[in-house]
C-alpha cells in the first residue's frame, strides 16, 4: 500500500511542477519529463520508462528529451552493450543551465542595441528596448556572482550535511538515544 501511495504522491507531485513550468512558459511535454527525471532516485530513466510513468508515446518522450538536451537540462547516455538510452538529468543542472545562458544573454544584448539603433533612441520604443537592454545588462553583471554565492552556500550545506553523517556523530546520535 505505500509503494502505491509513494507513485501516486510521485505522480502528483511530477504533473503539479510540470504545470508550474509549463505556466512559465515551458513546453508540457519537455516540462512532464523533466519533472518525471527530477523525481526519480537516480534522475535516469529510459524512453520506455518515462512513457510508462508519463502514459505516453516513445515519440513524445523522444522530442521532450530533444528539447531538454537542447536547453542543457538533460542529457543522453548510452547504456553499454544495450541499444537503449538513458537520460539524466544532473544535480547542477539549474547552476549549468543559467551558466551557459551567457552566451544568449551577449546575442540578446547585441540585437537590443540593433533595435535601439533601428527604432531611435530617442523614441519611446528606444525608450524601451534601452531599459530592457539595461536589464540585461544588469543580469549579465550579477549573474557570475550569484552563481558564486552559490556554490559557496551548496558547498557550505555539503559540509554540514557530512559532518551530520561521520561515525562520531551517529554514535552520539545512537548514545543520546539509547538514553532516553
């Protein structure tokens, strides 16, 4: 019963973050896959396995996981001696994907100064496409120490979270226990 109950909160749990995703302007397939993916142990399953989970085509499955591997947010694995791939979907996998948006941040504030150059600047659409390029330009200035900040604070919990998990500290877990 609570194997049933587990696939079931799974299930939910994958449609109600594919919908938060999908509302942000995520494709629903791509978004129920890599929800499906983030809510597995081992972040990797087969084509046939997100369609069974998914109650999907293989075709559907084949063109979601194109477009994450695309947008950096899965990956494909070749299972050895199987022709079967995997997909996965990494524990840095946000970090990487805003890592990486750089280089569409330099092509979108390339084409902003473009069309601040085709419509005036002195124009109320110069206007505009100027504050959106500032934007951009801000992201792209604090975008690197953010993700440093980051990495500071996952490194941070690793440690806590280990120094939670030596052997000193479960014994005097099992010691204080033992003594209640």
């Amino acid at each position: 019963m609570k194997r049933l109950k587990d696939t079931k909160a799974r299930s939910a749990f994958i449609e109600r973050f594919a919908s938060v995703l999908t509302e942000s302007g995520f494709p629903r397939m791509p978004a129920r896959v890599f929800a499906a993916l983030l809510a597995t142990d081992s972040g990797r399953l087969t084509a046939a396995e997100l369609a069974a989970m998914l109650h999907v085509s293989a075709a559907a499955i084949s063109s979601a996981v194109s477009y994450l591997v695309q947008v950096n947010l899965a990956s494909r694995e070749a299972e050895p001696g199987s022709r079967r791939e995997h997909y996965r979907v990494h524990s840095e996998t946000w970090y990487e994907a805003i890592a990486r948006k750089d280089q569409v941040l330099d092509r979108c504030e390339r084409t902003l100064r473009e069309g601040i150059d085709a419509v005036g600047r002195d124009t109320p659409a110069g206007a505009r496409i100027a504050e959106t390029l500032a934007f951009f330009e801000f992201i792209q200035t604090e975008l690197p120490a953010m993700l440093e900040r980051w990495r500071a604070r996952k490194a941070e919990a690793a440690l806590l979270n280990a120094k939670r998990l030596t052997p000193a500290a479960r014994s005097k877990g099992s010691r204080a226990a033992a003594a209640r």
